[in-house]
C-alpha cells in the first residue's frame, strides 16, 4: 500500500505508464537492488521500489514542485531510509559516478533519446536493466533507436491505451567503473 499526495507533480499511479512501470517493477526489483528514479514526480516509483526491497532508490527531478512533493510521499511512506530525492537529472547521477541495477524512466519519448544520448546506460551495471516508459506507440523506434545507440537490449515490451514501455538491460562491462560509490552520498 502506498499514500500518495501527487500535489502538483505526475504521478498519482492512474496514467497506463505509471502502472507499466509498477508492474516490471514487481517482476524486476529484487532486495538489496540500488535503483533510480529518473524523473521522479510524486515519487511513487522511488516508495514502490523501497517497499518491494530495494536497499536505496536515488529519485531525481528536474521540477523543484515534484521534489518537494516525491519528498513529502516518500516521508509519508515512511521510507525515507531508502529513498533519497534530489534536484537534478542524469547529469547528477553521472557527476557522481553512480551506478544502479534498476533505473525507470517514466518521461517523454523525446526526453529518454536525449538521456541515452547523454549516457544513460553508463549509470547501469552490466546486466542491470532500465525501464524506459512515457511514449506513444508512433515513438517507439526512435526511442528503440537510441536505446540501440545507447547499448541497451529491449528484452520486454508492454503496452496499454496507446501507450507503450520497453524494458532494457546492459549487457557490455563498464570499462572505467571501479569502486561502486555509495548512492546514499548523493545528498552530501
């Protein structure tokens, strides 16, 4: 069970993106997992991850209204442990040299190439996966596309009302990687 007061942010776990994404979650989040939520909202993926055993969830949003609420939710969940949200966007969690088994990516279609563009898959381990979700079926190769570009095998595809969401993972080793940093670092 998760309370949630979406305020002003997305997320309220209606929209069929939101409950593609809570349902790989289930399938995929397994305990001790370190996790990203990339586009956090209202948080409800970041509490979901943390109550389904994630041992720390790093939830990042670029709206400062989103932060303020995804924080409130994620205190309200009593979660606050876990979860850890933040101003901010891929570029943090790069910064940082973060690196997580799961991320979801509940964005725009147009956001998730430019991510991939970005180095979204540098922040998985090998063999961890990404849930990319927010695209309109017209979308989906040009997301595909990038995710290709980016590394990253489409291993599941879901679809709902139009909408569709694809789940990767990263096969390829980092080469540069070496010791994983703690994500709990990312507030300091």
């Amino acid at each position: 069970v998760i309370e949630l007061d979406p305020g002003m942010a997305f997320g309220t776990g209606l929209h069929p993106t939101t409950q593609m994404c809570l349902n790989a979650l289930e399938t995929r989040c397994r305990p001790g997992m370190q996790m990203l939520d990339l586009g956090t909202g209202s948080g409800i993926l970041a509490i979901a991850a943390a109550k389904l055993g994630a041992s720390s969830v790093i939830a990042l949003d670029v709206d400062p209204v989103a932060v303020e609420s995804a924080r409130d939710n994620i205190r309200r969940n009593a979660v606050d442990h876990i979860v850890i949200v933040e101003a901010g966007s891929l570029a943090e969690a790069k910064r940082r040299r973060l690196t997580f088994d799961l991320a979801l990516v509940n964005i725009l279609a147009k956001t998730i190439v430019e991510l991939c563009d970005e180095g979204l898959a540098e922040t998985i381990n090998p063999g961890g996966q990404i849930v990319c979700a927010g695209l309109i079926e017209s979308q989906e190769d040009e997301v595909r596309e990038a995710l290709a570009r980016a590394g990253l095998e489409v291993i599941e595809r879901f679809q709902d009302k139009g909408w569709v969401g694809l789940a990767c993972r990263r096969a390829q080793p980092l080469t540069d990687r070496a010791a994983r940093p703690d994500p709990r670092g990312i507030g300091t």
